[in-house]
C-alpha cells in the first residue's frame, strides 16, 4: 500500500492506494497521529486508489476518526470505492464513516475558507 499527505487550507488528506490491511494498520495509525497533532479543522481519507481493505482496516478508520472527533477535527471519507463503501454500509460503519462521493479536490473545493463545517 501507497500512502501520501496533502496538505489543504483548512485540514489533511491521507491518500491511500493498494491493499489496505492489518500488515499496515501500525503505520497508517502513526501517520495519522503525527497528523493530528496539528490543529485541523478537516481530516480527508482519500480511497479513490484502494483495491481491497480488510477488517483491520476499516478498525483503523474508526480509530481515526474517533481521535479526529476528540480533538475537534470533522472526519471523512472521500471516493471510496464502491465495493468498499458497501462493506462499509453492511457493517453499519457508515454512520461513523461518513463518504464524500467526488474527488479529493472537489471535497477541498466544497469547503469553507474556514470556521464552518459543509454539508457532507
């Protein structure tokens, strides 16, 4: 798995690509951590590229998002693939992963200069 940062106005973006799985579950969390030391108003994971997450996986998303929440941060997920945003849906996981259906730079660009949280 590929994982990259993308710094924005108002927040970060992860982009991940490949298969997410329990073999990178320490390291994405580490990346995400370090991250969120910042004061972020946004934290964007983008999947567009993501051909497979494990349930390990989708546990580090929610580990994410709730550190994201407890320090003041709104959590997304952007261009999750279909088959992923299922399994996500299936398990119920979605009303803790929210989903932005467009592209990273369209999220980015639906987003206020700062201060406001957008219609998801």
């Amino acid at each position: 798995m590929e994982l990259t940062w993308q710094r924005f106005p108002t927040g970060s973006a992860l982009s991940l690509q490949g298969v997410f799985d329990a073999s990178q579950v320490d390291f994405v969390l580490k990346e995400a951590n370090a991250v969120l030391q910042q004061a972020l108003e946004v934290l964007a994971v983008d999947g567009s590229q993501l051909g497979f997450v494990d349930s390990s996986a989708l546990g580090c998303l929610v580990m994410m998002a709730q550190k994201c929440r407890r320090s003041g941060c709104r959590f997304i997920l952007v261009n999750f693939p279909p088959p992923i945003r299922e399994i996500i849906t299936m398990t119920k996981l979605d009303k803790l992963l929210p989903h932005y259906p467009g592209t990273l730079a369209e999220f980015v660009r639906s987003l206020p200069a700062s201060g406001s949280d957008p219609a998801s």
